[in-house]
C-alpha cells in the first residue's frame, strides 16, 4: 500500500513540476523565470526519485 501512496505522490509531482516548466512561456520577469525553473526542476527531481524509490521497493517486496 505504501509504494502505491508512493507512486501517486511521484505522479502529482511529476505533473505539478510539469505544469510549472510549462508555465515558463508565459513568465517574463526575470525572477518569475528563475523561480519557475528552479521549482519545476526540482518538483520533476522529487517526482523522478519517488518512481525509482517505489520500483525498487516494489520489486524488493515481490522477490522477497
């Protein structure tokens, strides 16, 4: 239960930091810019590590 709680948090950071990146074409301060790329990158990282952290614990619950 706890990998798929996993997989749904990854999931709507994965989309929260897209959505962010994706508003940099309407941005045109420079710091809206910054702020958008740092926080959408880092959104999409924590997204990212969350799948290969749920995987990994996935696959060590169904060898075991």
């Amino acid at each position: 239960m706890s990998i798929v709680i996993m997989l749904i948090v990854a999931l709507a950071f994965v989309l929260i930091g897209s959505a962010i990146i994706i508003a940099l074409a309407r941005a045109t301060d420079e710091r809206k810019i910054y702020a958008f790329r740092m926080v959408g990158v880092m959104a999409l990282a924590l997204g990212v590590v969350l799948i290969i952290s749920a995987s990994a614990m996935w696959r060590w619950a169904t060898t075991a």
